[in-house]
C-alpha cells in the first residue's frame, strides 16, 4: 500500500497457483478512498505480517475469488 498516493500496487500476481510480475512486466496502481485508506493504516499497525485479503483456509485467495 503506498500511504502517501493514497492507493495500491500491485507488483506481483498469481496465475495458475505460480507468484510472478503481471503480463506487462509493470506494476499496477489502484486509487483507494481516503477513508478507507486512514482504516487500512490503522490496520496495517495493529496487524504486522497479515494478508489483507487471506482465503478460506489463510493462505492467499485462489484466482476465482
């Protein structure tokens, strides 16, 4: 998350159970609202480690969610 563009990027992917960088090889920015920013931060400090998003089981979310 970069806190001072107020978004995310997305630097890797995964495909077909494989972590690598997107197809175009560049990184992606996705603008995220203000408020929901300042949760995430609050977050970020009270959960060190943790996916934002884990799947059913933890672990990453499969690529048909």
């Amino acid at each position: 998350m970069d806190l001072n563009a107020c978004g995310i990027r997305l630097r890797l992917s995964v495909a077909r159970k494989k972590v690598s960088t997107p197809k175009n090889k560049k990184a992606r920015f996705r603008p995220v609202p203000a408020a929901l920013m300042e949760e995430l931060q609050r977050w970020m400090l009270k959960t060190e480690g943790q996916m934002l998003f884990p799947g059913p089981e933890g672990g990453r979310l499969s690529n048909n969610r």
